[in-house]
C-alpha cells in the first residue's frame, strides 16, 4: 500500500541496507514465525550480506494483531542475537540486531536493525515514521 511505501522508503533512507534482498510472503511466515492472519501487508528488505544483519520491515498489521507481531518480532529478534553470538566475527551484526527498533503505532508495525554501513539515529528515524 502507498502508506507502507512512505514508511518504508524514510526508513531505508536512514538505514541504507547493503545487498538488499526482498521479503517475500514466505519469509514472513517462516524467517519471522509470523502468522499470515495476522500481517494484511508488509515491505521489507534485509541484507543478503554475510555478517551484516541489515532489516527494514514495515508490517500492517490485522486488526488487534499489532501486539502479538511486535512480540513475535521480539522473539525473532533473540533468535538472531543468539545466532550472530555463535560467530566472533560478527559482532557488529550482534550487536545491531541486540539495538533493533520494534515498534509501532495503531495497526502499524515497524522493525529497523542498523546495517553495518549506518551512522543515522534509527530512533529519531523510527520516531518520525510513527508520528511519535
């Protein structure tokens, strides 16, 4: 939708994704562990870069479902600090994905993990998306 596309092009603008790769339907479902019930329409890329855990997600949540994606992206967020704490040599990515932004507003869900190249405020960033 247009309105995920503003948000979702401000927040690749402050968090310039290296390699990006495309978030399809089964990578939300999968990757995320989100339920398609629960997500009405999402744009996302990540990097496809080995050791960099770039992420933009902008997810439109069902009607009463933005709390239970936001913890479900929780949880996919420890899943990936657990993973990137298995390798030495990507502590920067660990460390970005332990500073991911979840949050949301209404029906609008957003997660934002740093990729290495990024020197924005993702906060400020995230902020300015959500209205806050």
């Amino acid at each position: 939708s247009d309105a995920l596309d503003g948000v979702f092009n401000a927040l690749l603008e402050a968090d310039p994704i290296s390699n990006q790769f495309e978030i399809a339907a089964m990578n939300i479902e999968y990757d995320f562990g989100l339920k398609a019930e629960d997500v009405v329409s999402y744009k996302g890329v990540k990097s496809n870069d080995n050791g960099d855990a770039g992420l933009v997600l902008v997810l439109e949540a069902a009607d009463g479902k933005a709390e239970d994606v936001a913890n479900q992206l929780a949880s996919y967020q420890q899943d990936q600090v657990a993973f990137y704490g298995n390798y030495a040599e990507f502590a920067e990515a660990q460390s970005n994905v332990e500073n991911a932004i979840i949050d949301g507003s209404d029906d609008l869900v957003v997660m934002v993990i740093a990729s290495n190249g990024c020197s924005a405020d993702l906060t400020s960033a995230v902020n300015g998306v959500l209205g806050k």
